[in-house]
C-alpha cells in the first residue's frame, strides 16, 4: 500500500496553520467568543491564545481533572462589552465571576444552560433587561447575586424552583411587580430586593400577576 505523497502532508499543515481554531474545543471557542466581545484595556485575557488545544493554561480560567472548565473568574477587571450566547456550552462551568466590571447589554438566556453552575456573580455592573426564566434550570446553584445593574422586569416566579438558592441579591436595579415567598425566598432578606421598584412581598399561596410591569 503506498505511503501518502508529500503533497497531501504539505497541503494538510497549510490547512492547520491557515484554520488553527478547527483544532481548538468547544469551550476554547466559547470563552475565545467571550473575548472578541469584551473591551480589555488592562490585558487581562492577553493570555487567551485561540490557537491551544485547550483554554486550561489561559488566565482567570480554572479547569478540572478532565480539563474541561469549571471557573471563570473575571471579576473586577476593568472589561466592558457584552455576553454572547456561546457562553452556554460551558456546561462544567460552576463558578462564574464576572462582578465589578462594565459589562453591559442583557443576560443571556442560555446562561440558563450551566446546568452545573454553583455561582453567578454578575453583581455591580451595566446589565439590563430581565432576569431571564432559564435561570430556573439552574438546579445546583446556591449563589446568584445580579445587584448594582440596571434590570427591569419582575423576579420571574420560576426561580422559587431553585431549591439549593441560598444568596439571593437584585437590590439596586430597576425591578418592578412582586417579591416571590415560595420555595428558598421565604428565607432571603429584604435588603436583597431594595432600591427598586417592587410592590412587597406576595401573599402566601396568592397567584399575582404583574401586569404593567
């Protein structure tokens, strides 16, 4: 059986150097899709490098035994920018640090899709928008702390499915409507919720309806 020529070699390695995010995986091209959507004047991310198997050797990112990354810690780094929706295929993601920047635009909805995710801190920045429903999804989280923004809407009611919520904090944005006290809100403090729009807490198994919100 002949040998493959030389120039099939030669017209593979130009294909490699010319496309060399092909050989990147999926969460590499999420968080390198992260970085071609944030302002970084400071250079945090200089170290995300599109072209590594893997983004387990990049700064401010922490990956587990089976190098698949489980925290994303970019908190008080001066970025602006937005989030994009590629932020979703980081399913082993737990830890998402993302406080005390100038991120702005909405919260995607497939952040809904961090199945694993323990920790959102998406606090002190220029989100807007509402909260999104798919946050429900997140079965595992304890720590979701979206205060200091500009978000509007009502608290959507499908968070009092969250069992394992156990910080809670929209305080100083611009939410109107209700505050849920089923399921973990029957224990979050009312600082969590101040400096918005919001009429009170429910009545206790009263079905309410935010119209106008």
């Amino acid at each position: 059986m002949a040998s493959p020529s030389p120039v099939l070699f030669f017209l593979l390695s130009i294909f490699l150097f010319l496309f060399p995010a092909l050989s990147t995986n999926s969460e590499g091209n999420a968080l390198h899709a992260l970085r071609s959507r944030l302002v970084d004047p400071e250079n945090v991310l200089q170290s995300w490098d599109p072209t590594l198997v893997d983004p387990c050797t990049w700064f401010h990112v922490t990956c587990n035994a089976d190098n698949h990354v489980v925290r994303l810690d970019l908190g008080n780094s001066n970025i602006s920018g937005s989030l994009g929706p590629e932020l979703g295929e980081l399913k082993h993601l737990q830890y998402l640090e993302l406080y005390r920047n100038n991120i702005g635009g909405k919260i995607p909805k497939e952040l809904g899709n961090l199945e694993n995710l323990i920790s959102m801190d998406l606090y002190d920045n220029r989100f807007e928008g509402k909260i999104p429903k798919s946050f429900s999804k997140l079965k595992y989280i304890r720590f979701l702390r979206l205060n200091d923004n500009k978000l509007t809407g009502s608290i959507p009611r499908e968070l009092t499915k969250l069992s394992n919520l156990k910080v809670f904090d929209v305080s100083n944005n611009d939410l109107c409507g209700t505050i849920p006290v089923d399921g973990p809100f029957a224990s979050f403090s009312m600082k969590s919720f101040q400096n918005n729009r919001l009429n009170g807490p429910e009545l206790k198994g009263l079905v309410t309806y935010d119209f106008g919100c």
